[in-house]
C-alpha cells in the first residue's frame, strides 16, 4: 500500500492517495507510520530530482498538494498522541517578497517530520518576525526570499533582533532561489537549505 500512496503522489492524484489514507487508518495503521513510510519517501524523491533538475516546478507542486489533502486526514489523529515535538518554527517570506511556494514546501515538511511550524506568510516586516518570536518561543527561525532585490531582508530581519537583543535566543535558517551558503556565512546565519529536503536536514542539525 505504500507504494501505491507514492506512485499516487507522484501522479498527483489527490483523491485517490485521500482513499488510500483513509484505508491505511481503517486497518490499524499509525499516522506517524503513514507518514513515514508513505508520504515522506516520495515527498523526498520528487525533492531530490527537482534539484537535480529532473523534473519541474508543477509536479512538485501537484504532489505537494496532493500530500496536503493526505496530511489533512492524519492530523486530527496525530493531536492525540503524545509524540515528542521534534522543535519549534517559525516561517515566513521576508518584507517585499511575494512568493510562497518553496516556503510552504519546507513548512509542509517540517510538520511531516514532526515540527510544530507557525507560518507568518509573505511580505513580513522584522517586526511582525520579532512579535511572534516572543510570543511563540521557537527555536528556529526560517527566512525565505526569492528574488535578489527583497534577499537583503533577510540580513536586516536577522539584524533586527540582533538590535532587539534577541538574536542569540534563536536560531535562523535561510533559502531561496538567490540565498547561496556564502551569503547565509557572510550575514551570520544559522543554517542554509538550497531545498525542501534539506531544510528538514538542516533543521534537525540545529536542533541536535
């Protein structure tokens, strides 16, 4: 059955991997179990070829979403056990940056491996990150941008609590399509991730 759940990803076919979700936790299955075998696996392949520009854009996209249809039937489910929070996020697209698609990817994720995430969206000022950075306590925080005029805020987001006094209370992980490890070096973050499956990589890295 999990490899039916990842040939249906990977074809995107929401529906069906929806059925075959719903068939798994009639039988007994435990969700952690379903994501682990079923949804990640095929969730990681897809990342790694797109990397590797094999394939493009909208299939990761349809795959995405079709685990998002997925994830949505184990939730409910996962609320009541008692599994260890594998650390605490917070996500957004910095100030001037419309563009979400890779962000939401590294969200998704990091929920399917067990982080509890709070994603502030796009276009958000340093203070809105500093506001519910105090309020949520996370232990990372992950920027993204994806054009070369909206990348400087990452810097000025990041230096923004270092003026706050807060810098040394978080960690900052930072991607996007003009985010290199240099840049990540030279404005003193955290960690860096070129992709999805490597955010998840990464995050655990800071954490342990």
């Amino acid at each position: 059955m999990y490899e039916d759940m990842a040939k249906l990803m990977k074809e995107g076919n929401a529906e069906g991997l929806v059925a075959e979700v719903k068939a798994m936790i009639g039988k007994g299955a435990e969700p952690h179990d379903i994501i682990d075998r079923g949804l990640l696996p095929p969730l990681q392949e897809i990342g790694e070829k797109f990397k590797n520009n094999e394939i493009f854009m909208p299939e990761v996209l349809v795959a995405a979403w079709a685990m998002l249809a997925a994830l949505a039937e184990i939730k409910p489910l996962l609320v009541h056990e008692k599994a260890k929070s594998a650390g605490k996020v917070i996500i957004g697209t910095v100030f001037g940056d419309l563009h979400d698609i890779g962000k939401n990817l590294v969200a998704m994720m990091l929920e399917a491996e067990g982080f509890e995430v709070k994603d502030l969206g796009m276009d958000v000022q340093p203070e809105k990150f500093i506001e519910e950075a105090r309020d949520y306590k996370p232990d990372i925080i992950a920027l993204s941008a994806l054009l070369s005029t909206t990348m400087p805020h990452i810097e000025k987001t990041i230096n923004a609590f270092e003026e706050a006094g807060l810098r040394e209370h978080y960690k900052f992980l930072v991607g996007g399509a003009p985010v290199t490890q240099d840049y990540a070096d030279k404005i003193n973050a955290d960690g860096y991730a070129s992709d999805a499956v490597s955010a998840v990589e990464k995050a655990r890295e800071i954490i342990s």
